[in-house]
C-alpha cells in the first residue's frame, strides 16, 4: 500500500501544479485592451437609439394632442 502511495503521489502533486499553472494566467474572461467593447454592443446601442426616438415620438404627440384639445 505504501508503494501504491508513494507512485500515485508525483502524479497528483505534477497534476496539481499543471491545474495551477494553467489557471494562473490570463482566462480571457476580460478583454486585453482596455477600449475593447462587448459582443453585441452595437445592436444594443441601435436597440437604445430607437427606443429613445419611440419615447421623444411619444413626447410630441402628447404634447400635440394637448395642444389640439385647448
């Protein structure tokens, strides 16, 4: 039992280090330039534009169906 122990021990411990190792570094969760914008970015920005163009539309026909009931 304690030769079994000892062999499997280096293969867990260089396992180990392998996992470390490879998860240290740099797991692209983030962008590696500062300015670099999401996926999908532009097509909620174009989603944000319109929905702001529908509000202000709104805006003046309340304001113009105001107007016409004086």
């Amino acid at each position: 039992m304690r030769a079994r122990t000892a062999a499997v021990l280096p293969v867990l411990l260089a396992a180990l280090a392998a996992l470390a190792v490879g998860c240290s570094g740099d797991d692209g969760a983030s962008p590696s330039t500062p300015d670099a914008t999401p996926s999908g970015y532009s097509q909620m920005q174009e989603k944000a534009n319109a929905a702001e163009s529908a509000a202000a539309a709104a805006d003046r026909d309340a304001s113009a169906d105001t107007d016409a009931g004086r």
